[in-house]
C-alpha cells in the first residue's frame, strides 16, 4: 500500500465577455455539452483529446463515466518511450516496450485521475508526477469553449496552519525549528564549547542546529502558549520564513481537538488516499490491470470527498 497525495480545488468558470463568474448548474451543463459533442466511443471507452497545440506529445482523457452530480475520468500524458524497455526474467531478454519509433503514432503514456463535483464545483486529482495536472480543465475550455476560461482555487486541509490560527483557541504543545550555523561562534555560544575545542572536532560550516521548545513539565495540559500568543508565534515564525529557518513546524490543537502536527513551509493543500497498485500472490508481484485500477482510484477519491463533504460546504460559504 501507498499513500497518494490529493489535491482538491474551487472551480471558477469565468466568461470572458464580462468576467463573471458563471453559477454551478452553468459549468455542469456546459462541460457535459463538452463530453456529449467531443468525445469518441472507443469498446465502450469515451475517450476525449485536450493536447494542447504547442505540445507535440499527446494529452487524453479516457474512461470517462457521469452521474447528474459527479465526473470521473483517467488523465494520460504521453512520454517519450526512449529510455524504456521491457525484459523477460526468465530468459532474461529485453526488447521495446511499444514497437516502433514514431512518437505520432503510437506511445506509452502516465496516468492520474480526476473526480469533478458539479454541486460543489470542486475537483479532486490525484497527484503524479509528470502527469497531467489541475490544469488539465484549462485545456478542456481552450480547446472546446474557448468563450470561458478556468480559475482553480486549492483548498486547504480541514487542519491547515490557517485553520489553526483562525480558530477560537489555538494552543501549541512545542515548536520545532531547524537553523544553519553562519559561523562556528554561535557552537561557542550555545553550547559552551572553547575555540579550540571547536577547532579539535574539525567542524565545518555545512552544518544544522535543531531547536526544540515545549513546556517544562510537558504534562497534558500545558503548552508553550495559547490564543492570542501562539497566533503572535505563528506570525513571527512566518516573518522570519526561510530567511532564518530551514524547518518549522508546531505540535498544537484546535480548541478542543486531539494535537496534530501544522508545517510552516511544507503546503497545507494535500489529503491522502492509500493505494495498493499490485497485490502478492505465492511470492509474485502482480500488477493490479487497468480496469482494477480504476474501479480502486474511483472508490477511494469518491469516498475520500464524501469524508470532507461538510467541511467542503462550509469552506464554499466562506
């Protein structure tokens, strides 16, 4: 099993004729007016193509499936298939991995998926590198309603550093900083070690110091501060930024919720979803099929929007 990360966003469906932003059931209709006139039926696979016209590789989506409420579909971007190849390990014999050469005919091709709520308007992708990403939706209204155009908002996690600070009473259980050494003297001054101490070590400058503060009891109820004071921290530490750390993250609780950890630098934006691409059988690896795949990334981004269906409907009211 692998955790995947997810990324969810706010669509805007904006006219270009006078940059309003058009209603829920506008963009529901409009896109599925899309899919119903451009796509292809291909073995009960609707397949619709959103290359753009600068990229000489192909971008597709392909097992396209709707409800009145929902889209789901795969996102495939081609790559250039030097570099790959296939082998036999039992007589140990590599050949291409698709026959041929020309990149215009045939190729192979990475993956992701996408689940579009038109109620919400919101759409949820899985991220993979050098897939197609969010701006895969872009490219659907270039292509094919080239009179709007796309605005994508990311949604933080129910638990951001924003979250945090935006709620009634934010308390912080420790802070974890990590800092570069500019010089050899602050080792002297921290740690009380002599020059020559220093210099019978053979440091150099490629160093770090980690820092941690927590309460000195550090029992359940206390906390280096609370309230006003841990959002006072939290906009120091975001002040400072990456001029002086090069970490920082705070052990800390919302109210009356259980301590998570918040990170300054790393984003905020991500959910997860696990998911196993192959399963073992009598000692083999064997790769979960197409299909599988599928029916697997369906059911867990369905069920992953479903838990924070609430918080999404909240979050649209802001």
């Amino acid at each position: 099993m692998a955790d995947k990360k997810v990324y969810f966003f706010q669509i805007n469906m904006i006219s270009h004729k006078d940059d309003t932003i058009c209603t829920n059931n506008e963009f529901k209709v409009i896109f599925n007016d899309i899919l119903e006139n451009n796509t292809s039926n291909i073995d009960d696979n609707k397949i619709i193509n959103i290359t753009e016209t600068t990229d000489p590789l192909h971008t597709t989506a392909d097992y396209i499936s709707t409800t009145d409420s929902s889209v789901f579909m795969r996102l495939c971007k081609q790559k250039i298939r030097a570099g790959f190849s296939t082998r036999d390990y039992f007589d140990n014999k590599a050949s291409d991995v698709v026959p041929g050469n020309n990149e215009s005919k045939n190729g192979i091709e990475i993956c992701t998926y996408a689940y579009i709520d038109f109620d919400l308007r919101i759409l949820e992708l899985v991220g993979t590198q050098t897939a197609p990403n969010e701006r895969f939706l872009n490219k659907f209204f270039t292509n094919y309603r080239n009179n709007y155009y796309i605005e994508l908002l990311p949604i933080p996690t129910p638990h951001s550093l924003d979250a945090l600070y935006n709620c009634e009473n934010p308390q912080i259980k420790t802070l974890d900083l990590q800092i570069p050494i500019p010089n050899i003297g602050i080792l002297s001054e921290s740690l009380g070690w002599t020059d020559k101490e220093i210099e019978s070590l053979m440091l150099n400058n490629n160093l770090k110091v980690s820092l941690c503060l927590q309460p000195l009891d550090n029992n359940r109820g206390s906390f280096v501060c609370d309230t006003d004071a841990s959002r006072n921290l939290i906009d120091i530490i975001k002040r400072k930024g990456r001029r002086i750390y090069n970490k920082a993250s705070i052990c800390a609780k919302e109210n009356t919720d259980n301590l998570r950890t918040y990170n300054f630098f790393e984003e905020n934006f991500g959910f997860k979803i696990n998911v196993a691409d192959h399963h073992i059988s009598n000692g083999n690896i064997i790769s979960h099929s197409r299909d599988a795949l599928l029916e697997i990334y369906k059911s867990k981004m369905t069920q992953l929007f479903n838990e924070n269906y609430s918080y999404f409907l909240e979050y649209n009211k802001e």
